[in-house]
C-alpha cells in the first residue's frame, strides 16, 4: 500500500512557484522520497529524489522536514507544461514502488 | 539513464483472447515491475518479474490471468490472458533503481481497450 498523502488537486498561475506537499510519516530509515510526474497519461517521468538532505536539480527542489515525515516539491517557475499530476513515493532504491493517488496539477495562464 | 521500449503501444482485443506486451531495456538491469493504471486511476503495481524464476506477485494478481517472463536482464513480457472489458487499462513496465542515485525508468505503457 502507498505510504504517502497529497492533496487531490491544486492549482498555480504561470510563472510562479508550484510548492506540493506530501505527507510519508510511516517512512523508514532506508526509504527514499521519489517523485513523479505523469503527463497525459504517458509513462511516470522522474523529477526528484532525496534521502534526507534538500536536493536541486534542473526541474525542481525538494525539501524534506528534518524528521523525514513530510516533504514539499518546489516548481520554481511553474509553466503550462506542468501541468501534470504529481506523485510522491517512498522506497528503498531499486524496489517496486507504490502509487497513492497523486496530485492533479494545473498551471494557470 | 535507462530507455524503455513496450510493444504494442495499443492495441483493440477482443473478448476471451490474451495479449502479450512486450517491455526491452537498452540496458541491463535488476528489477523489473509491471504496473496497471485503470482509466483515471493511479498505477497499481501487478508484479515484479524476476529474472531466472517465477514473477512475484501483488495481492490480487494472479500468475494464470497475469504471466509474466523474464528470460534475460534487459527483456519482460506481461500477457493479458482471457481478457474481459474490466482489464482495459494502460500496462507500463519499470525498472527499479540500481543503487541509491538510480532513479527508476518508466515505459510509455500499452494502452490496451477490450470489446
């Protein structure tokens, strides 16, 4: 079962930063926060992924509560691109993942 | 990186007939994971393929409706078997990560309708 609560939807207005939270209070000491974005119904694209330190990478920052129970994705500049819905997963590397239900997001103009 | 490529990309089946989807990494690599995403839903993980023994599966998956092959470490096949309406959904295929700055890789699914 999925580890993880989202809010089922939100909304951005271009430009500015999307900040989506998710709720993993259960998550253990090996377990990673991964997140994904699915497009459209395309194949889950990676974004980020962190242990317990923040992580920056081209398309987003991800920052994890000290006590690793809680984490926000950070869009800095949020374009009609992303408008996707979101998930965040927590796993050991290299195992099965298990889905929640993600957060619809939509990017408006 | 890992690329992923699933065949069919979709496919029209009929009723009582199975389907096999094929899913080929450019890559070796450990783990392998099929998933279900029903219309408007999140995935849901079926299966991992194991490679050299028989897949494990999620509760509510069964090996007769859901075979699984993985004969080598860069190819898996999920057959849809005996199909009805309710298995129309997208099939997507996964690697697992390789270590702990692998993230995992994704196919573009199958999207299969049953009539």
């Amino acid at each position: 079962d999925a580890k993880t609560t989202q809010p089922t939807s939100m909304d951005c207005a271009e430009g500015r930063a999307a900040n989506l939270p998710c709720n993993h209070s259960t998550i253990s000491g090996n377990e990673y926060v991964y997140w994904y974005r699915q497009i459209h119904s395309q194949g889950p694209q990676y974004i980020i992924h962190g242990l317990k330190n923040n992580e920056t990478n081209e398309m987003a920052s991800l920052i994890i509560t000290e006590d690793r129970k809680s984490s926000t994705l950070i869009l800095p500049h949020a374009t009609l691109r992303d408008t996707a819905v979101y998930y965040c997963i927590v796993a050991n590397p290299g195992n099965q993942f298990y889905f929640g239900t993600g957060t619809s997001l939509t990017v408006i103009p | 990186s890992a690329v992923i490529s699933q065949k069919p990309s979709r496919d029209i089946c009929q009723r009582g007939t199975s389907l096999t989807i094929q899913c080929q990494v450019d890559s070796q690599v450990t783990m392998m994971f099929w998933y279900r995403q029903q219309p408007g839903q999140s995935l849901t993980l079926i299966a991992t393929a194991n490679q050299g023994s028989e897949a494990t599966y999620e509760s509510g998956f069964v090996i007769d409706k859901f075979p699984i092959s993985r004969p080598n470490l860069t190819f898996s096949t999920l057959t849809v078997s005996n199909m009805s309406p309710e298995d129309s959904s997208i099939y997507l295929c996964s690697t697992g990560g390789g270590g702990t700055n692998t993230e995992a890789f994704f196919g573009q699914g199958t999207r299969l309708t049953v009539v």
